[in-house]
C-alpha cells in the first residue's frame, strides 16, 4: 500500500519534472481532447488513421530490412535471398514489409473513396484533399520504386517498361531515360539511384506532407456526417460545423480515438497473419538479362496498368502514356475546385457515386486481366502442351501431319486447342465452322487481323497439311463454313422452298 | 546612466541592410550548392550517344540463315554492376557478310523478345509482340520494328555498335 502510494508520487514528480521542460502534455492534451461531431465517431471514419498505422509499420519494417540489404546491382539479389533464408525473421520482415505496402495501397485507397463520397473534399478542406492526393502519388511511387529495389527479373524489366514509356517523351525522350536509369543502360547506377529515391526522397516527403494533412485536419475539424440537403456554404459553413460541435460534440479521445484503434490494430493483425501465411514476394530470378526465358509481371498496383498497355490501339498509346498520367493526376487535383460547394451527401450526388463505380469496376476489371494475361503469348505450350486426343483421333496421315504443323509451328502460343494455349488468337476448337478452307489458306499465308503471316515460313506441304486438320476442327453436328458462292445457292435454294436443315446436302465435298 | 544598459538599438537603414545582407548571402549559398546538384542529379542526361564499338565474336559463331543470341558486356559498365552489366542480342546471318544484329527489347515497351527458330518469329512475352525474322514488325502492339545495331566485320570478327537501352527515342 505504502509502496503504491510512494510510485505513484514517482511518476507524478517525474511527470512534472518532463511536463515543465518539454511541454509535451499541454501541447497534446487539447489535440487528444478537441471536440468532434459524434456522428463521425464512425467506423467509415478509421481509414485513415489505419494507413497511417501501415506507414509506420513500413517505416518500421523498412529500416529493419536496410540493416542488410546491400543497395547495389550485384549484391541486391543475394542480400535478398540472404534475409529469406539465413537472416532471423528475415522472411519475416520481407514479408511484413511486402504486404504492409500492399495494405496501404488498398487502405489509403478505401480512405480516398470514403472521403470523397462524403463530401470531405469540400469547402474549406479543398487543401487536404490536395495534400492527400501528394500522400496517394507518393504511396504509389514508393510501391513502384520499392518493387525495382527487389532486384528481380521483373524489376529489371519492369525498368525496361518504364524506360520505354519515358522514351516516349518528344524531344527530351533520350534524356528522360538516362535520367530515370542514371546512366545509358539499366545496371548499378540505376539501383542507387531507386534506392535513395525510395529510402530517402520520397519518405522524407511523406512525412512531412502526413504531418500537414494531420494538421490541416485538426485545425478545420474532421468533416462532419453529410446530411442530403445540408448544402455547403462559403458563408454559413464554419458557424454550422460550430454548432454542431456544441450541439452534438464528443471528445477526439476517447469517443472517436478508440474506433481508430481497434482499426489501426485490425489491419495491422491482418498484415501479420497475410505476411505469416504467405511470406515474402520473391526475388523472382537472378536479374541477368541474358536470361531471357521470362515473363514480366508487375505487382499488383500496376497490373491495370500493365493491361492497359496491351489492349490500347498502338495508334493512341503514346498520346494516353504521356497525357493519361499528367491529366488523371490533374484530375484528382482539380476535384475540390470542381465541386467544392453544395450537396456533401453520396445519396444526391449521382455522378460522383457513378464515378467512383465507374472507376472501381474499370481498374480491377484491367487489373483482373492482369491476372490472366489473355493477350501474352503462351510461349511452352507448343512443345509442353499436348493435342486433344480427339482432335487426332481416327484421322488420316495428312491431317495428323497438319496437327503436327500446329505444335512446331508454334500455333498454340496464341491459339488455345481443347482450352489449352494462349487467348491472343481465337480457340482453334471449331476454327472450321467459321473459316473455308480457302479462308483458313489465306489467312495462314498472309496473316492479319493481328495475326503474324506465315507464308514465309511454311512450305506448301505444311500449309496443305495444316489447313487439312484445321478443317476437321469442328463440333460434331455443326455445320462447316462454306464458301460465299453457297451461301447465294443456299438462299436460291430456301426460295425454292427447300429450306429447313439440310445441313448435310449443303456440306461441300470434301477430299 | 540607466539607457546605457539598454541593448543597443540599430538604425534603421542599417537593419535593413544586415537583412537584405543575410538574405542575399542565403541566395548565393542555395545557388552554390543547387547548381552541382542539379548537374549531379541530371547529369546522366549530358552523356548522350556515348555509343562504342563492341567485339561480339568470331564470324564462325553465327552458321549462315540463322539467328543466334549473343552476349556482350556493355562499354560503360563499373566493377559493381554484377549480371547487369551483360547485354543480350540476336544475331541473324542472313548469308556471306550480311548480318542483321537485333536488340533483345521489344520495341513496345522494351521486354526480351525470343526467337523461335521453327515459325521463324520472335515474339514478346509481356503485352504479344511479334516480329518476323528480319526485325519487322509482324502484329501486336510494337509500332515498329526490332531496334537493330550497326554492325562491322574486321578480321573475321563480328562489331556492333552499342552502349545503351534502345528505346524508341535513342538508338541502340
């Protein structure tokens, strides 16, 4: 009893001992204590205090990670596979770290949605908006920067890409690749050059500019529930946001603090468990680029990227790589000065809601496509896939020549057979209900339609045998393509009165 | 007596000029250290074109009507750079002296490109580029053809001029 009571005598004389030089108490006391509206002691309102927390997990996660990384070209990969296998809990941090930066890509974009939805945007928080579209673009370039650190196939590739899109740049094009590369070719230089970007520049921007959007957010209050109907006015809104405080106000801490917290931990713990249960991504192979038996991937904030970049017609990529980026980020910007007034609730603004949807759907949908990549050539299926036993089945010596043609010709790197190959090009299964012989013959010789022309690279033979199996590859019961000349036959015939399913009359002879 | 002690009180004219002097002195040291900076930071833009010949092997290496990989190391490399500092190429012999020496990026957006000798294309594994043999462009998203290296025999030997990233602004 005595003991308590002289410990808690201690404290409280070391407390004033600190409280009188640092100030530290007085300072945070009326932060922890400023009034807010009760109606945003919700939990729509922890996001941001959640990507907050993952930050400075990835601070935290992030140094432990340089105490062994070597940031150069050729001990990168090495340190890599040292931390994964040899370093306590190295994996283990690899892994935190990895999907900590995933987390807070996904947080910091549920946080983004939910304040604009609400309207936070709005006078006369136009500027946080502004600093958190800094803190989104700073988060994404140290996803990117983070992911050329990994010193793997994909990042040296992926560097490749990036290098590509900035060459693209007119007039300064050269110079932009040299110095995103720091030098004329991506090798040591470049490593250095990402990883100051990564561990200095861009964190040290991130600090400074979170501690303005805290600021910004404290000293205008944290924006209120929106009501539909209660319209933002430049003149009654600070009088309003008073009143209701006074109203209707609780304390920062413990009222709303406490829904932060348990969020801040909920997100934290899936971290954890997501790190614990799936480890760390990579290195994905030596980054040699004479090993050129690989496929490029990026992670999966670009992924719909990635697919953009392969489903835009040729003609309009340049124009949207240099002007989509510039014009999305302005965009994103202009939005406060674009609606910064008026209806704050997503219950009456449609075509903000609409918006939101619109771009949700099209970047995961790009992003899904990422996934399945049906546009990249299937480079092992023409030797490690085999073909459909009933495409080969009871077929004469010619045709079994022509599926042979398919296999070595590399045919089913863009053509699937029996679901299996690549989507660049249509399925082969049925190829012959659509395409006459004559057709299937052009189209092997001179290609089109995005397909390379083989004329070159066939014998005669080859293409004889090759479109005699393409011709077998129909359902059973369907009728093959026919020649257009038939078709105006097959109407005469119909006017006859004939009509009906005469499938099989019609089928041109064959052989 | 008592006024000697208060502290001494500047003139204005002299005020103005102790601020207008730190203010100025401030601007000069930003200027200093900003300019090396500056250069520093970009100076990889001012060595352009600084493109070498490079040795890539005997002619013996590359059987006419073929299309080979060849790797050298690139002119400019430092001691750290381990496998980054090595390049890869396609060598087609087209016959005799004639050669066409591709870069291994695609020229979309810069991914290696594979030959397969059987179809006679190199296609890309990222976003399905494809080229025909001699470099042009077959289908897929490249909006040209293979970027190709000026090449010179001397002595048996097959050069290329090389030394950076090909791209569709800056040579190979």
């Amino acid at each position: 009893m005595r003991a308590g009571v002289a410990l808690r005598s201690l404290f409280q004389s070391v407390d004033r001992w600190l409280e009188e030089r640092a100030g530290l108490g007085a300072a945070i006391g009326p932060v922890l204590a400023h009034r807010v509206p009760r109606s945003t002691a919700s939990w729509w309102y922890v996001f941001g205090s959640a990507t907050l927390a993952l930050f400075v997990l990835q601070i935290a996660t992030g140094i432990c990670l340089a105490l062994v990384y070597v940031p150069s070209a050729d001990g990168a990969y090495q340190s890599l596979v040292y931390l994964n296998y040899h370093a306590p809990f190295g994996w283990y941090l690899r892994a935190l770290h990895f999907w900590g930066s995933n987390g807070m890509v996904a947080v910091m974009t549920l946080h983004m949605i939910q304040v604009f939805l609400f309207g936070a945007h709005k006078y006369p928080r136009e500027m946080t908006w502004v600093v958190g579209v800094v803190l989104f673009i700073c988060t994404l370039g140290m996803a990117f920067t983070g992911q050329i650190l990994r010193w793997d196939q994909d990042a040296y590739w992926g560097l490749g890409i990036g290098a590509s899109i900035a060459a693209r740049s007119p007039v300064i094009g050269e110079q932009a690749v040299h110095i995103l590369l720091g030098g004329p070719i991506i090798a040591a230089r470049t490593l250095s050059r990402f990883f100051a970007v990564h561990v200095f520049a861009i964190p040290g921007l991130l600090i400074a500019m979170t501690g303005l959007h805290l600021w910004l957010v404290l000293r205008l209050g944290i924006n209120e529930w929106p009501m539909p109907g209660r319209l933002v006015d430049r003149e009654t809104y600070h009088r309003r946001y008073e009143e209701e405080i006074e109203k209707d106000g609780v304390s920062f801490f413990p009222h709303a603090a406490r829904k932060d917290m348990v969020g801040m931990g909920v997100v934290i713990l899936i971290v954890l468990v997501c790190a614990a249960l799936f480890g760390p991504h990579g290195p994905r192979g030596f980054p040699d680029p004479t090993l050129i038996d690989t496929a490029p991937k990026p992670d999966f904030y670009f992924l719909a990227l990635y697919s953009l970049f392969a489903l835009l017609p040729p003609w309009t990529e340049t124009v949207l790589m240099l002007l989509g980026p510039p014009l999305a980020i302005g965009l994103l910007f202009l939005v406060p000065f674009i609606a910064g007034t008026g209806e704050k609730s997503w219950k009456r603004r449609p075509v903000a809601v609409l918006g939101v949807i619109l771009i949700v759907l099209v970047v995961t949908t790009l992003a899904g496509l990422g996934v399945i990549v049906p546009w990249s050539p299937h480079m092992e299926a023409w030797s490690a896939v085999p073909t459909p036993v009933a495409y080969v089945k009871g077929r004469s010596p010619l045709e079994l020549q022509g599926a042979l043609v398919v296999q070595n010709k590399q045919c089913r790197t863009c053509h699937a057979l029996g679901g299996e190959g690549g989507e660049r090009g249509p399925a082969l299964d049925g190829v012959a209900t659509r395409l006459t012989r004559d057709q299937l013959i052009r189209q092997v010789l001179q290609g089109g339609g995005n397909m390379p022309a083989y004329g070159k690279n066939l014998s005669p033979a080859e293409v004889n045998a090759l479109v005699a199996f393409l011709d077998t590859l129909r359902p059973k019961g369907q009728v093959p393509a026919r020649p257009a000349v038939n078709l105006e036959q097959d109407r005469g015939d119909r006017g006859a009165g004939s009509g009906g399913s005469g499938a099989g009359r019609l089928d041109p002879p064959r052989r | 007596m008592c006024a000697d002690h208060s502290p001494p009180t500047a003139s204005p004219s002299r005020r103005g000029f102790l601020f207008k002097l730190g203010l100025a002195l401030n601007v000069i040291g930003a200027t200093l250290v900003g300019i090396p900076v500056i250069g520093y930071i970009f100076g990889p833009a001012r060595r352009l074109g600084g493109r070498t010949w490079i040795e890539l092997g005997a002619l013996s290496r590359f059987p006419e009507g073929e299309t080979r990989l060849a790797i050298y190391e690139n002119p400019g490399s430092v001691p750290w750079d381990g496998a980054t500092a090595k390049v890869a190429c396609w060598v087609r012999r087209v016959k005799g002296d004639e050669f066409q020496v591709f870069a291994i990026n695609c020229a979309h957006l810069g991914c290696p490109v594979r030959w397969f000798p059987q179809s006679r294309l190199f296609m890309c594994p990222c976003h399905g580029g494809v080229y025909y043999e001699d470099g042009s462009r077959a289908s897929g998203p490249p909006p040209r053809g293979l970027f190709q290296y000026e090449y010179e025999i001397r002595n048996g030997q097959l050069w290329v001029r090389g030394g950076q990233l090909p791209t569709l602004s800056g040579p190979v």
